[in-house]
C-alpha cells in the first residue's frame, strides 16, 4: 500500500472539470482533496491563472504507477506539451510518496521523488496544509513541516494563492 501527494492544476478549458476528473479517476482511492484555489501562472510564461488542488490518494500502487495515473489523466484532458510551464488542461505532478510508512526518495530524471520544487511552490503548500496541517515533505535539508516552508516563501506568493470555492 502507498500513500501519494497529487498536485492538479488547470488554465485551458473547462479547469474546474479537469480537477474533478483527477477525483473521478481516483475514485475510491481518494484520501483528501483540499478545495480549489486560484494561483497565477508559475515559471514566468505569460498566460491566464490557474485553478491548482492538492489530492492525497491511497492505493496498491508503486510510485510509477502514480506518474502513470497522473500523465492518464493528462491525456484524458487532451494535455499539449508545447511550452514548458506553459497553458495547459490539466497538469498532475506526483509531488510525494509514501510506502509502508517510509517517504520514496527517488533522483530517477522520470519521476524524481519527493517533487524537487514542491518546497518552493504556495500553490502545492497552501492546499496541502489544508488538508494536512501536519504535513512533511522531505527536503536536501532533511524532513520540513509544510507550514514552515510556507512561512519562508516570499509574502506576496502567498498572498497569490486565494481560494476559488466562492468563485
């Protein structure tokens, strides 16, 4: 059994359906969903904002078997990889795993585990801290509370992240 940490997000199309794809496709697999939060774009390309959500995700699954779960449901919504950190349909990135209770550490260029900018990224921390207020996410630095790598992002990244549910 292993536990993942999902992050979706979305800025083509229908994005508030394309997450509640990823759900649908999780079924009974699904842990917790954080609610949905509008974020802006990331990586300096100029595009709309997005929708992003944090699912955490239980199951008789390895690690690559996640990544395969995520790109399935990139493909589903029809995902164009044109321009990095570009717009997209949908984006689900396998951000940690967990087997038997142990954090997967993985360098391997196809799934490199825990995510390598997950610690830097409010629209991965502020969802997760949601629904996991007691979070870890291992670090090159050792094991980090989520809520204190929240504390150390620039103010005004934070402040970007706004929940969409009243939206």
């Amino acid at each position: 059994m292993s536990r993942a940490v999902l992050s979706a997000g979305s800025n083509v199309g229908d994005s508030r359906g394309h997450l509640a794809s990823v759900i649908a496709a999780l079924g009974d697999r699904l842990v917790a969903a954080s609610r949905v939060y509008t974020t802006p774009p990331w990586g300096g390309v100029e595009q709309d904002d997005f929708v992003n959500q944090v699912l955490v995700a239980e199951g008789d699954l390895t690690p690559g078997d996640w990544l395969e779960f995520c790109r399935a449901c990139e493909r589903a919504a029809e995902r164009e990889r044109t321009v990095r950190w570009g717009p997209r349909t949908l984006d689900v990135d396998v951000v940690s795993v967990e087997e038997g209770g142990t954090v997967v550490v993985s360098d391997d260029p196809e799934l490199t585990l825990p995510h390598p900018r997950a610690a830097v990224r409010a629209f991965v921390l502020v969802p997760w801290l949601e629904i996991e207020p007691d979070a870890v996410l291992a670090t090159p630095t050792g094991p980090r509370r989520i809520a204190e790598l929240l504390d150390e992002l620039d103010p005004a990244e934070r402040a970007g992240i706004a929940s969409a549910e009243a939206s």
